[in-house]
C-alpha cells in the first residue's frame, strides 16, 4: 500500500507543476494572440484559435488528475486509520474528552506562585528610590 500512496504522491506532484505551468502560459480573454506565441497569431503551432482550446482542455484534463488523486489520498489515508478501534467512525460519534481544571496563566517577569502570599494577594509594591536632594539642585 505504501508504494501505491507514493506513486499517487508524485503523480499529483507531477500534475500540479504541469497545471502550474499551462496555467501560466495562457493568456487572458482580452489578450491578443501575440502576447503569448509571438507576434503572428496564424503562424502558430496550432492555429489561429487553437492553442486557447489546446491548453484550456490540457488544463483541465491536469486538473482532474489532481484532483482524482487528491480523493485517492484522501480515501487510502483514511482506510488505514479505520483499523484502530479509537478511530474508528466518524469524529463526530466519539466522545468529547474530560475537561481539565484550567491552568494559571503565567505571567513573564511576575513573581512565581511560591512567593505570593497565601491570600493570592501579590505583596506591596515598593515604592520607587528618590532622587538625591544633590542631584536634583543641579
């Protein structure tokens, strides 16, 4: 089974840059022609409206790749968690866990809860030093 969940890896891999890449070579609706092949819009390789339907349908042919390999991830990642019995069914039928008192915040630079006092009242706070009577004459 791993080999196959590998092979899908890069094949969606693959996939996306390729879509990356026609996606990025298309031109908008009001572009002309020569913004993306040149100046001569008949001298194309596909025509003079071709190359739009060319990458439109390469694009979205990429697209449904990806995403078909998205749903076999997606499936294969499931299948194998079914196996365990605390995962089995769906999220939504298992039981909530058991709240836990909350914890206290802690706060950085605060005292540590050893330190207050027993009331859980934080001691005075000391009151700032006083600037010397010399300096402050100056």
């Amino acid at each position: 089974m791993q080999i196959w969940t590998t092979v899908i890896q890069a094949l969606q891999l693959i996939t996306a840059l390729t879509m990356i890449g026609l996606v990025l070579i298309q031109h908008g609706k009001g572009a002309d022609m020569g913004a993306s092949f040149g100046s001569g819009a008949s001298g194309s390789l596909f025509g003079a409206s071709g190359s739009a339907n060319f990458l439109s349908r390469s694009t979205a042919a990429c697209a449904a790749v990806f995403f078909a390999c998205t749903l076999a991830l997606a499936f294969s990642s499931n299948q194998g968690r079914s196996s365990a019995p605390l995962t089995s069914g769906s999220i939504l039928d298992r039981a909530a866990p058991a709240a836990s008192a909350p914890s206290a915040a802690v706060i950085p630079g605060a005292a540590p809860a050893a330190s207050l006092p027993a009331t859980g009242v934080p001691a005075a706070i000391p009151a700032p030093i006083a600037a010397p009577a010399s300096a402050a004459s100056k």
